[in-house]
C-alpha cells in the first residue's frame, strides 16, 4: 500500500506566508549562509541594543559554546506586551476558558478576555511585587500553577525583571516539587489555594508546604485564591497574590536583559539521573518561539489561536505564552481537560471563540477517537483553518481521524517534532508549502540540520533508518542543563562528536520526509510526557518491599507509551495484589500521576550478566510483546530468570 500524500490545499499555496518555492529558497540561505538568514530575521524582535555578532556555536569539546546574538540586549515581556500597546493594546492577549462550562441557566464560571493592555498592567504589577519580596536579575523563581491567566502573568513578569522561572507542572508530587526548587536554588513559590482539572480539585498549596518541608531555603510563597478552599497559610512567609499585587504600582520599566542571560530553566527527564534542568536563554529563544510559531502557524494577527497544552511543558512555553504574545496574538488558555463535563468540550471551545488555529497532542486525540465521531460532529469547528500535533508520534488512523472528522478534511495538519531541548519547533510542515503524508513530521524549518548515523556514528545518506541529530546550532537551542554544564556537553554531544543528539529514532524517506519512530534511549513517551524509566525506578526502589526495579516502554493504544515495571521484591516479602496496588500508589505519591505504571511484573530475579547489568534489551522485548526473538542470552548469569520473565508476564 503506498503512502497517502495530501497536497498543499490551492488557497493555502496562494495565501500562506511562504509556498513550496518560497520554502525551499528561504531553508537554502539559512543552512548556507546562517549568519546573514539570522541577522535578517534578528530583527523581529525589538532590541534595546541591537546585536552585531550573530552566531558563535561550537559542538566541538575543545570550543563548546552556544551563542547567539551575544552582544544584543533586549527584554522579552516587551516584546510580548510593550510593542503592541499602540497597535493592539485593546486586543484580546488571552481568551481564558475555566474547567467547567457556563451552563444552560446562566451558572458556572464566565470565561475571561484579558488585552494587552490589561495584561501589561497585571505583568507590571506582578513584576513590582516580585521585586519588592527582593527577587533580583538571575534568580530563580519557581511556579507551581494550574492553567491560569496569572501563570502566564508571572512568567511575563520575570522575564520583565530578568528572574529565571522554574515552572513545575501542577501534576506532580510534592517530592518532586521539592527537587526542582532545590536543585535550583529558588528561594521564592508561586503557587495556588487549588487547581481544577476535569471537575477535581487539585491540593496545590498543601503540595506546596508539604514540599517545603524539605526546603529551607524558601522564604516567600505568593499564592493566588482559584477555589478559594481554606488551605493553610504561613505568616511571614506566605503572600496572598491579588491584594499584594493590588499594591504595586502598574509601571514597570523592563529591565535591559542580554541575549545569553537566562529566561527559564524546565525540568525534563533523560535516560540517567534525576531531571535535568533544561536552560534557555532570552535572544535566541525569543527569536525562534516568535518565528516558528509566526510560520509553522502561517499565524496573522487578529486569528484567534488555541495551543491546548499546559504551561508546565515546553509546548506550553513556546506556543502558549512567549511564541504568540510576540506575535501579538489572541492566545486562548484552558484550564479543564479534552473529556470534560464531555468529549465535546474541545470542539465547543472552538465554536464558542471561532478557533482559527487548533494545536494539541496526540494522546488527546485518540482518546477522544475513542468515544465515537458524534462528540465531533454535532459541533460546526467551521472556524477551524489549521490543525496541529505535538508531543510524540501520532499514528496514521489518528491523523486521518484529525484530519477527516475533526478538520472536516478541509484543514492541513502540522506534525510538529521537536522536544524541551530545542525550544520550538524543528521538523514541521508549513501549511502552505508542504504536502503531507499522515505520520510523518516532514521537513526540517529554517535553519535545522537534521541527520540519520548509524550506531557506531557513520553518516546515512538517502532514504534509511537512523539515530536522529542536528549538525548546526539553531536559535533556539537550550544552552545548559542548570548547575552542571559538563553533564549538558556529555547528555548531549558527547554520543556523536560534533553534532548534537536528539535521543530520537528516525526513518527518512526517498522525498527526505522524516518520520520519527520514537526513543532509542532509556526514556519513554507517556500520553506525550517524557518520563525517563531511571527516575520510575529509583521511585520504586525506595519502598521499603522493593529490592530492586527496571522499567520498560510498551505499547498503548490511547498513551502511545505505557510504564511496564519489573519489580523484585525483599527476600521475606510475598508479592500480591495488594502489594501491586501499594506499589502503584506509591510511584503517584513520589513523582504523580503520570508515572502511574500500567504493569508492575513481580520476578525473583532481573535478568543480568555476570558483570551485573541488567539486560534491559530483553525486558523491553518483553514490555513490547515481541518475545520471539531475545537474542542472545548466553551471556546472563542466570539464563532461567528469563524462563519466569516470560511465564508470567503481563501480554
Ligand atoms: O521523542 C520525541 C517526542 O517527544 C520528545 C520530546 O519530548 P519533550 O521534551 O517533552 O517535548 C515535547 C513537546 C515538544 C522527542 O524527543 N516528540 C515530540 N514531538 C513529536 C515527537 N515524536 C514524534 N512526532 C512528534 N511530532
């Protein structure tokens, strides 16, 4: 069966930003000629003092270094709101939906219509209260917050005064908390009494002073009221958001930050270790989230644009808040889920705000596949030009599904491949350049170098399957994991000398498509969450019941991934059922729930050489139900570890 290809739709050819030529042209001068491509395009964003040198990058060990735009200063909450204040001050920045609908007699929450000016004033605001709690340039300042308005208020807000923000998404543990606000340092919270999600409250103040139990070094906690339940409250320490803020003064000069100085830092899992926290500065971030997000969305101002992912991931970063604030854009925030009160509630929002632009994740998707066509249909989405993905691969029937149900088979599809690391996007189609084939992330944007190698570092050329990395720096690239910059240079170039690599599995086919299959390293993709199978381990070694835990990928219909655990147990332990649930528990209390494993398999043993390392080749056979091939198992110090492995395992 050949690969389904839809061509660039003729209005989209005619009236997109860029067409195929236009494509192609642009993405020749920025792999050659690099420096003149991005002096050119520098200039979208307002600079307080314009940058002369453009790039100064090096993969190599004995001259690492990423910089761009190193001599320019500039401040990223203008560029956000200052420039638009003429322009569009009365344009709409944010379109905030609440979890739960306004119901048929008038109850329930009224959505909220934030402008830029009004933004401007709150961002202000925010900012000045900040200051006056002492938060300086370069510290960092850690949010813990449901999809608010105010979340992006105080991201905004630091980077007005050159805070770094450390944003933790609102679904983890309170442990983890506590080890992304150690780890860098911050000494102030931002947080609220509750979250809501699908209809459920979310304790996020008491995950807060639980967290802080093992902080000491916390002394400030501003906390805005979304429910309003009466949660605990530190005096001297804990701030109440709305009367503090309502204090400052709503002028706020921004502060001159240099291109390199950090805007955030965002915790991600890898294959070892604890999460890394990614590091992005401010003028190559800036420069990337605005452009990716003005082409890969062929966005103009006025459109009304909805990324349905949270601020606690990257995507929520880039294509939420900074990418289409620099653009000037009407960003729509959600705070509930896809399947609440129902499945209808994506497609209603889109009617309720005419949705132009509809960006979310795969996972979300095949699980609204699920429910049947009629939570779609009965919606109009005749508002809807352009669909996009993100996150993980989506599977064909997904895109079709998206494409034919959702976009009425009048809306092409961005399948847009790029992770935490690399600020926006990298492998995208643009909708009025590229013909797409369901599955795969297309070409490379402007100024990506992507390459296949083999294992041992060999370049691929032509249609082959490889390990995927990038050969050139882009803008947008993380600059350091925070507080260990060897570990940055080793994560990431050490693999392949000179290039940088993604972690990423990819197949290139003979048009130069790329399809990425997934991760060839010890991190696994749930429901487009990166989990590293490491930190789900040492979760579950640190019960007492537990003697020793792997942790594999396998497949699942509605996460992409799911976490199949193999646990042994402490000698006098007799694993059960109850134990299995105790477990589950567990891992939800040390990370949340997005760690929640699908399998746990208890076994009297792993499957380790005589060197004893676990061979984690055959428990991911296991985890993926391909077991009729292990390969070579001569090499174990206990063959028959894999004979029980395989008798009780969970497909
Ligand atoms: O494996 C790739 C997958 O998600 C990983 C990055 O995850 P994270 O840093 O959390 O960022 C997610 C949001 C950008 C990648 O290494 N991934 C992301 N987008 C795609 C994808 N896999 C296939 N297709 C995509 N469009």
């Amino acid at each position: 069966m050949g690969e389904a290809v839809y061509p660039v739709p003729s209005e989209w050819a005619q009236n997109a930003l860029v067409d195929a030529a236009g494509y192609d042209e642009m993405y020749r001068q920025s792999v050659e000629n690099p420096e003149a491509f991005w002096a050119e395009h520098g200039q979208r964003l307002d600079w307080i003092k314009p940058f002369t040198k453009v790039k100064n990058t090096s993969f190599d060990e004995a001259d690492f270094g990423i910089r761009w735009f190193e001599d320019g200063t500039l401040n990223l909450s203008a560029n956000c709101l200052d420039r638009h204040l003429a322009t569009r001050g009365d344009a709409i920045a944010i379109l905030w939906e609440p979890d739960g609908p306004m119901k048929a007699d008038g109850g329930g929450e009224p959505h909220r219509e934030i402008t830029y000016r009004q933004l401007h004033e709150d961002v202000c605001r925010f900012a000045n209260l900040l200051k006056a709690k002492g938060v300086q340039k370069g510290e960092r300042v850690t949010i813990y917050l449901p999809m608010v308005p105010e979340a992006a208020v105080a991201m905004l807000a630091c980077a007005r005064i050159g805070a770094i923000h450390s944003i933790v998404f609102a679904g983890f543990s309170p442990d983890a908390l506590a080890g992304r606000i150690t780890d860098c340092d911050s000494r102030i919270v931002l947080t609220s009494d509750e979250g809501l999600r699908g209809g459920k409250k979310v304790p996020l103040k008491a995950n807060v002073d639980e967290a802080l139990k093992q902080c000491p070094g916390v002394d400030t906690v501003i906390m805005l009221r979304r429910t309003g339940a009466d949660v605990g409250f530190v005096e001297g320490r804990d701030v109440d958001w709305a009367s503090a803020a309502a204090q400052q003064s709503a002028d706020c000069a921004p502060e001159e930050i240099g291109a390199e100085d950090p805007l955030f830092i965002l915790y991600t899992s890898g294959s070892t270790g604890k999460p890394k926290g990614v590091l992005h500065t401010t003028g190559g971030y800036a420069v990337w989230a605005s452009m990716t997000h003005q082409y890969v969305f062929d966005y103009r101002p006025g459109q009304i644009y909805w990324c349905a992912a949270d601020i606690g991931w990257v995507t929520g970063h880039s294509y939420v808040v900074y990418g289409p604030l620099m653009n000037g854009a009407t960003t729509v925030m959600f705070e509930g889920v896809p399947n609440f009160p129902d499945a209808s509630r994506f497609w209603q929002v889109v009617d309720k705000f005419k949705v132009e632009i509809f960006y979310g994740a795969p996972t979300a998707l095949r699980a609204l596949m699920r429910e049947g066509d009629d939570w779609v249909t009965k919606t109009s989405r005749a508002s809807l030009r352009l669909l996009g993905s993100v996150g993980e691969p989506i599977n064909p029937e997904a895109w079709e599904w998206y494409h034919k149900v959702v976009g009425d088979s009048r809306c092409p599809i961005v399948d847009t491949w790029w992770q935490t690391e690399t600020g926006g996007a990298m492998i995208t189609p643009l909708p009025g350049a590229t013909p797409l084939k369901p599955g795969s992330a297309s070409r490379p944007f402007f100024g990506v170098k992507p390459a296949l190698l083999d294992n041992d570092g060999a370049l691929l050329e032509g249609a082959t399957d490889g390990c995927l990395v990038i050969t050139d720096s882009w803008p947008g690239q993380m600059r350091s994991v925070w507080g260990d910059h060897e570990r940055f240079f080793q994560t990431y170039f050490s693999t392949f000398k000179g290039m940088y690599f993604t972690g990423d599995g990819c197949r290139r086919d003979e048009d130069g498509y790329y399809w990425i299959t997934g991760r060839i390293d010890d991190v696994i993709n749930v429901s487009g969450h990166r989990m590293g199978t490491a930190e789900i381990e040492s979760a579950l070694v640190a019960h007492s019941k537990v003697a020793e835990a792997a942790v594999v990928g396998m497949p699942h219909d509605i996460k992409g991934q799911g976490i199949y655990a193999f646990v042994t147990c402490n000698v006098e332990v007799e694993p059960d059922e109850a134990l299995r649930r105790e477990l589950v528990a567990w891992v939800r209390h040390e990370i949340g729930p997005i760690a929640t494993p699908d399998v746990i398999q208890f076994a009297p043993g792993l499957p380790k050489t005589r060197s004893g390392k676990i061979m984690r080749r055959i428990l991911r056979k296991i985890g993926e139900n391909d077991v009729s091939n292990l390969g070579d198992t001569s090499t174990l110090a206990d063959p028959s570890v894999v004979d029980h492995l395989l008798k009780y395992r969970a497909f």
